[in-house]
C-alpha cells in the first residue's frame, strides 16, 4: 500500500487520546487515525447515513412536448413558469 503523507489539524485533546491509544497497541498515530477512518467511511459501519427513500413514479405519457432533457437552461425555464405541469401538456 502506498502511503499519502499530509497535515491534518485536530483538537489536542483528541490527539493525546489517539497518541495514548497508539502507544497502547504498539502503533503509530497514522495507523490509529487511518484504522478510525476506515471505520468512519464504511458504510456498514457508519450510522449518520440515511437510507434514501425511494422516489415517488407516476404514470403518464412521457416527456413533454418541445422539453428538451439536455438543455439544462430551457428546463430551467420552462419550470420557472409557474404553470402546473399538467397545463403544460
């Protein structure tokens, strides 16, 4: 494994508990902070991560006419309109 070395800030009390822990287990600071990490960006592990909702599908006919999906500023417009969709088609 190639290893990145950078500069990290964090508060000191949180640095003396990883340095005592480092010291504990008989490893390094960056082995310690990379282990928790790790941890941190498993997604089976981590418990802020919401599952999404599944989103909502109607029936109907399929694009309006004259909306262009690839025209990001068109869409836009068209949106801003106002009108309901349903008055559109």
């Amino acid at each position: 494994m190639i290893n990145m070395r950078t500069m990290i800030t964090i508060d000191d009390e949180l640095y003396r508990i990883v340095k005592q822990r480092a010291a504990q287990a008989g490893r390094t600071i960056g082995e310690i902070i990379g282990d928790a990490l790790r941890r941190a960006l498993d997604e089976r592990h981590s418990t802020d991560i919401e599952p999404l909702a599944p989103l909502p599908t109607y029936g109907g006919t399929g694009i309006l006419p004259g909306v262009d999906l690839v025209n990001n500023a068109a869409l836009r417009d068209l949106m801003d309109t106002g009108e309901p969709v349903d008055a559109l088609r």
